[in-house]
C-alpha cells in the first residue's frame, strides 16, 4: 500500500500517481485532518471548503 497524499487542485486524499477526482498530478505528502464527505449537497463544512464532490479530503495542506 502507498503513502496517501492530497491533491494541490481539489484536497482529496488519496494513493497512486494521479487524483481520482482531478486527475492532478500536483500533490503534497503533508495535511493536517481529513474529512468524509458523503453528501456534499448537505454538507455545511463542504460547502464551506468548496468541496463539490464525494470522497476523503485534506482539511489543510502543508
């Protein structure tokens, strides 16, 4: 198993070489927190940090 990693583009936290979301390759070794989002429509906290999308996100990169 990889290191995991957040994207520089969108915060989603993710393994490999390339984000699922953004498909960027711009990422950073170092976050601090991640969040779930499984309803982003409802969600105040993605609504707050962008986040359009479902998945694993980085609360702050580094």
């Amino acid at each position: 198993m990889g290191k995991e990693k957040a994207c520089k583009n969108c915060r989603m936290v993710y393994e490999g070489s390339s984000c699922p979301n953004c498909q960027s390759t711009d990422s950073v070794d170092g976050f601090k927190g991640k969040i779930t989002v499984i309803d982003p429509e409802n969600s105040e906290i993605a609504k707050n940090i962008g986040i359009k999308g479902k998945g694993v996100y980085a609360v702050r990169l580094k």
